[in-house]
C-alpha cells in the first residue's frame, strides 16, 4: 500500500482522492486554522459593544458636565425668586427691587438654555459656535452674574480691563462659564476668610505683541497644599462636600480647545491665581491663513 500526501504531483497538478490508485491510501493535510480570520471575526463582534461602551461613557460625562454647569445659574434663580417673594410681602411691595430681581431671573434663565442647548451641540456632535468676543466685557457681565454671590459671603469682586484690548474668537457661553466657574472657586476660598482677605480681583491684559489675551484672578483665601495642587484639574477630584470635581478640568477642557491655556499658581503670601490665556483673533485668524 502506497502513503502519499495531499498535494501536487512531479507535473504541479493536483492531486485528487478520485485519481488515486486502486490501493493507495490518500492522506489529506491538515489544514491551518484561520487564526488571523478568526480574530477579524472577534473584533467585528465585540466593537459594537466597545462602541456602546464608549458612548454611554462619554455620554454619563456629559450628564455629570451638564449638571454641573447648570447649578449655578439654577441656584440663582431660586435664590432670587425667593427674595421677589419676599419684595411681594412687604406693605407696600418693594417694586423696584422686584423688577431687578426678575431681570436676573430672565437672564440666568437664558443662560442655563443656552448652556443645555451647548451640551445639546456636543451630544449630537454639531460643530461649535463661534464669534467675535470682548473679553472685557465678558469679564463683567462674569461679575454681574456672581453678584448676589458676592454679597452673600461678604466679599468684594473687582475686575481691571486693558483699554483697547484685541478681540477674542469663540464661543462666548463656554468661555463664561470658564470665568464662572473660577470666580465662584474664588469666592468660595475666601467665604471663611477675615473681612480684610474677602476680596478677589480679575486682571484682563494683552502680550506685548498683542496676540493673546490674558485673564487672572486672584484671591486671597487659604490656598491649597502640594498635594492638592498637583489634583487641581483632576476630573471628579474635590474638596468640597457637595462638588462634583468637575470646575477646572470642563474649564481646562473648554480653554484648549479655544486654542489657549488654563493654569494655577499659589501666591507667595496666600491664596491662589488661576491665569487664563487665549490667542487674539487676529492671531487666529492669522495661524489659520
């Protein structure tokens, strides 16, 4: 009994069971497992379900950013609706303080639906917004809004804008709520401070060369230690009891992607300076020709 292997015979031709001859065992090769074809198969498999993953991640952080960046505008709203009822209650009404009270309400109305129809944007990946920008005047209407929690904690705010300073390019709703978010850390580190160090202080200039704009705010609160300075813009890390950790990393997060930079320094005496710096959009608009 002739052993032949599958194959080809001297001429190259294969070699078939049919053509064997009469006797003759045939053995077939073993074929190889598609290894590589079976790992394709695995990963056409399992990437919905990483996609799926990765999506609802993404979506729970925007869900945490969401409620984040709408509590102080909804904050607000609160507060000063119950303060116009309390206007309402006194003989005779206190109207003029009432209309005051319900044009903040208006306002911060407006600016947390602008901030859900941002998240909006962002869940359905809609390109972002963007205009011409005066950063002095974004710095005081940041104020404006965080008057009321100013007052409350007995603080003083006070913001120096560089006359003739050159025009920023973005969105103007995710570049307040970076100053928001920054002024209302400032006033909570000095909210327990002596009367003397309740005071925070925004300083707006530009480069030399104009091409960028430079925001710091200062404060004169207790700071922080090594520890907690190397966490400062850690997603989900706080000291606070009923914060999120969100603040600086969603303010970082925004700044870059305007193309500038976010950082902090801790003062030589006390308390803490976040600098924010952006590109002009004369700057921009050069980089991009």
């Amino acid at each position: 009994m002739k052993l032949h292997l599958g194959g080809q015979d001297n001429e190259g031709r294969e070699r078939h069971p049919a053509s064997s001859a009469p006797g003759t065992l045939r053995l077939a090769r073993a074929a190889e497992p598609d290894t590589a074809g079976a790992a394709d198969a695995a990963m056409a498999e399992h990437e919905p379900r990483r996609s799926h993953r990765e999506r609802a991640s993404e979506l729970g952080e925007m869900a945490a950013a969401l409620a984040h960046e709408v509590d102080q505008p909804l904050t607000a709203i609160l507060s000063n609706a119950q303060a116009a009822q309390r206007f309402l209650a006194q003989e005779p009404p206190a109207l003029g303080d009432l209309r005051e009270l319900l044009a903040e309400v208006v306002a911060d109305s407006v600016r947390a639906h602008a901030i859900i129809r941002k998240m909006r944007q962002s869940v359905l990946r809609e390109p972002p917004e963007s205009s011409s920008i005066d950063a002095g005047a974004l710095v005081r209407e940041a104020v404006r809004l965080l008057r009321r929690e100013t007052r409350a904690v007995g603080a003083t705010m006070s913001a120096s804008v560089a006359h003739s300073l050159p025009q920023l390019r973005g969105d103007a709703v995710h570049l307040q709520q970076v100053l928001v978010n920054l002024l209302s850390n400032a006033l909570d580190a000095v909210e327990d401070c002596d009367e003397a160090q309740r005071s925070v202080s925004i300083e707006v200039t530009a480069t030399a060369d104009r091409g960028k704009v430079c925001i710091a705010i200062h404060d004169q609160g207790p700071g922080v230690d090594a520890e907690q300075f190397a966490t400062l813009f850690k997603p989900f890390v706080t000291s606070k009891p009923d914060g999120l950790g969100l603040g600086l990393s969603i303010s970082r997060t925004i700044v870059t992607a305007h193309g500038g930079k976010l950082w902090a320094e801790r003062n030589a005496d006390r308390g803490m300076t976040f600098h924010i710096e952006l590109p002009a959009q004369s700057a921009g608009a050069n980089g991009q020709g």
